[in-house]
C-alpha cells in the first residue's frame, strides 16, 4: 500500500491552468475519487499521477518516494482506461500477462500470477478466448486483471465504467469496490458519475475548473457541502433565496427570513444581507390540511411517480420553486398539481451559504441547534 502527497500542484496547457494547487494526501489503501464535470482536470491530474504528463510547479510523493520526472514505467502503477486498451489479437490470458512479460519474469510465475488474476475478476474459465467475442463486461474485467496482475502499489481507473449499461456498471462498481479491499491497492478513481463516485469511494475530492473544491467522505461531501457548486454537483439540492435581517431575538438567535416569515437560526458568524439555503429534496415535508407552525404555503406545479418515491415541483408565495420527494406512499395518497400544499423547510437539516455560494454560514455538521422555529410573522 503507498500514499500519495500532492504537494502544491500546478499543470499548464498554454495560459490555461488545467491543475490548480492541489494539495492534499491519499492514505494508503485508500479507494479515492476523482469527481467533477468535463474539463474540470480530474483526467489531467491522473495522467500527471501516471506520468504521461509532468507538472510545472509542485510535487508528487509515493509515500517517501518524491517522483518529480520519475518515467511511467518505474512508476509500479496499474492503469485501466475507459477504452479497456486490451489487444484484440491476443488471448485473455496473453493479454492479462503482457505486463509480466515486460517485466521478464519467469513463466511458471506467470502462469501463477495470471490465474491468480483471472481467479479474482472470474473469467479464469474463459482464459483461451479472443477479446473481440466478449462482452463489455468482461473486457473490462479484462483491463482489471492485467492492471493488478503487476501487483502495483498504486491503481489508477479514468472513466472505466462509462462504456457500460446502466445496470452491469452498479454490478461491476460493486466488483471493483470489493476487489480493491482484498487487494488493499490505493486506488484513484476517476469519473463524471456523482452516484458511481458516492458508491465506491472513501473520500472523493469534488473538482471545479482545474482546483479541488472540497475533500471529504461520501456523506459528508453529500449532506455538508463546503459551497454552492459542490452542493448543486453533487445529488439534486433546492437552493432558496433567503435574507438574514439584522438585529437579533431575544434568544441570541439571528433572523432568517424566508417568504416573508422569519426563522430564528444561529450562524457561525455575524452576518446581514442576502443569503442561499441549500436543502436536499428528501428532508423537506409536503403536508394537507392544517398549516403546520412552520409551514410554507405552496402550490404543486409537476408530479412525477418513479415508483419507490413520488418527485414532486412546488412553487412558494415569494417565487421560490422547490423539489420534493416522498417515499413509500399509496398511489392514492398521490398529490395532484395546482393542489395548495404546506411546505416545512427542516432548517436544521439545511446548509445556508453566504450571498456568493461560497462561505457556509450554517451547517447542521457545525451547530448543535435545536430544531428551528418560526421567529415571528414578517
């Protein structure tokens, strides 16, 4: 097992800073994620970890190993690509040892280390066959095989699901995920697939236009995102226009106001003016009838049943639109559009972002708030 220290990082194409500053260390063992939008230089800082690009500012540590200029093939690191870079010509078996014959050793050791391989990815039956007359599936269980085949004390995946149907990828996110806890290999995994990378991953570092935006936990980056970009990335959040009124309430609590009701809250700092609260659909409730004490008076503009849950699209008095979901319910029990509905907010289950989306102001993971109440009627 090997760390991996990003000392101050930089990458340049031209005048375009594709890698910016990365600073930050991979433990060993580790199954990290790459996670971001296209172009955002997750793939750039992979191929700089592999060697096929060379950084012009900072430093890459494999454990104690400084390998500034250190060529990819020195570098004991198995890759798998998203285009599988298996040879169609040859054998799964002969494609799988390619790595160790580069290395020269010996054959009975190949033939050891190959099956050992095979064993793991369950294709040792099929060790004869030709590439060209599998399956995606297999191809790529393929390009997995001759990647640890070498034993590497680093794996790198770019994409290495995206050729795949929707459902082989959970199976085979799955198959990847439990292999790398048996190797013990610290794995960097790149993808665009926010699902794919909460799924697998042991920390993920979320990735805008060349710079890390956040580090963290699959849950903690989903429930307690650092600013508006990582939560609006990651999942599906609400963002609501909100103004944080200056003066305080008797309590010591600060006011925030939200279609023209205010909500007593305490923030990390003093702050006025105009704020975002971010708010996953899941942890908002949708009630009939009696308006609850804080209940937001909205109306259903869109439905849509998707069988485990019932996604809903309400509009607030002030304008706000908002998304709800709602598990397990009869399909009776489904509302219907222009039905007048009550909307409770969940403040404390909220993460509410300074006017620029880049500052947290309040996060449930931060305060030990009790649960929030309506201050008085604006």
């Amino acid at each position: 097992m090997q760390s991996i220290v990003f000392d101050h990082v930089n990458k340049y194409f031209g005048d375009m800073r594709a890698v910016n500053d990365a600073h930050f260390t991979i433990e060993a063992g580790e199954f990290f994620t790459l996670l971001g939008p296209s172009g955002c230089g997750k793939t750039t800082l992979l191929r700089t970890i592999a060697g096929f690009y060379h950084q012009e500012e900072g430093d890459i540590w494999f454990g104690d190993q400084k390998i500034n200029g250190v060529p990819t093939h020195k570098r004991n690191i198995g890759m798998v690509f998203q285009n599988y870079a298996i040879f169609p010509h040859m054998s799964v078996f002969d494609n799988v040892a390619y790595g160790l014959h580069a290395r020269k050793v010996d054959k009975k050791e190949i033939e050891k280390r190959v099956m050992e391989a095979l064993n793991m990815v369950e294709l040792s039956h099929l060790r004869d066959r030709i590439p060209s007359d599998m399956s995606g599936g297999q191809q790529q269980r393929i390009a997995l095989a001759r990647a640890i085949v070498i034993r590497p004390q680093l794996l790198l995946m770019d994409e290495p699901l995206s050729n795949l149907d929707a459902k082989l990828r959970i199976k085979m996110r799955s198959d990847i995920r439990n292999l790398q806890k048996e190797l013990g290999i610290t794995t960097i995994y790149v993808t665009h697939d926010q699902e794919e990378a909460l799924a697998v991953s042991d920390r993920i570092a979320v990735m805008s236009e060349g710079k890390v935006q956040q580090i963290d936990t699959p849950q903690n980056i989903y429930s307690f995102p650092q600013n508006q970009f990582v939560a609006n990335f990651i999942g599906t959040s609400n963002f609501i226009n909100a103004e944080v009124v200056s003066g305080q309430l008797d309590t010591g609590d600060t006011k925030l106001r939200i279609a023209n009701i205010d909500f007593a809250i305490q923030l990390n700092r003093s702050y006025t003016g105009t704020a975002m609260l971010s708010l996953r659909p899941e942890r908002i409730d949708l009630t009939t009838g009696n308006k609850p004490q804080n209940g937001l008076s909205a109306e259903i503009v869109e439905v849509t049943f998707l069988g485990e849950k019932v996604s809903y699209v309400v509009k607030l008095q002030d304008g706000n639109v908002l998304q709800i979901g709602q598990h397990a319910i009869e399909p009776s029990d489904v509302l219907k559009v222009k039905q007048q509905v009550y909307v409770n907010l969940n403040l404390e289950k909220a993460v509410i972002f300074d006017s620029e989306g880049q500052e947290v102001l309040y996060s449930a993971k931060n305060s030990t708030n009790r649960s929030l109440a309506t201050a008085q009627q604006a």
